[in-house]
C-alpha cells in the first residue's frame, strides 16, 4: 500500500497537483532527500527481496521479534493484488501451487 499511495503522489505532483515532490528520509543519523518518485521506486525494489520467502510465497511478517510465521494467510492476498505490478503473477502462481498445509 505504501508503494501505491507514493505512486499517487507523485503522479498527482506530476500534473501540478501538490506543493512538493520531495521527502526527507532519516536512517539512524543519516539523512537524504529523495523525489516522490524515487521513493516509490525503493518501496518496489524492496518488497520482494523483504517479503518472499524461500517456501515460495510472500510472509505475513518482516523482523518480528517472535521470528517469521511462513504460513500463507488471506490477508497476503490483499497485499499483493495492489502491490507493485510484476508481484500480481507470482500472486497467481503462488496461490495455485500452495499446499493445504501453508493455509493459516
């Protein structure tokens, strides 16, 4: 959703609707400004390589304290389907070669 809701920004900055097209990011101490645009791009480039895991399917959790749960859950699906465009197949793939046995 972060990813899509960026997209919008700044496309809505693209057609003069806005005031701004930047963002201050802070990383512990260091700090950047980066285009909406740029953004959105490091949300894309990073969903996959945070979120999919090695049974083949996207996890439900990121750096939880109590490890990651690779059971496969509805609420994935919604993720996907508005994630960035090139996740919509592996969605479809995924949820066709998924086991009974990863469903919550």
């Amino acid at each position: 959703m972060g990813y899509q809701t960026v997209s919008w920004l700044a496309d809505l900055f693209e057609i003069g609707v806005g005031t701004t097209s930047e963002v201050t990011m802070t990383t512990g101490t260091s700090t950047r400004v980066v285009t909406l645009r740029e953004w959105s791009k490091m949300i894309k480039d990073s969903f996959d390589e945070m979120f999919w895991s090695t049974s083949g399917y996207y996890k439900d959790t990121v750096g939880s304290e109590s490890g990651c749960d690779e059971k496969f859950r509805p609420n994935q699906t919604f993720a996907m389907v508005i994630a960035p465009g090139k996740y919509q197949q592996l969605l479809v793939d995924t949820i066709s070669n998924c086991s009974s046995s990863h469903l919550f």
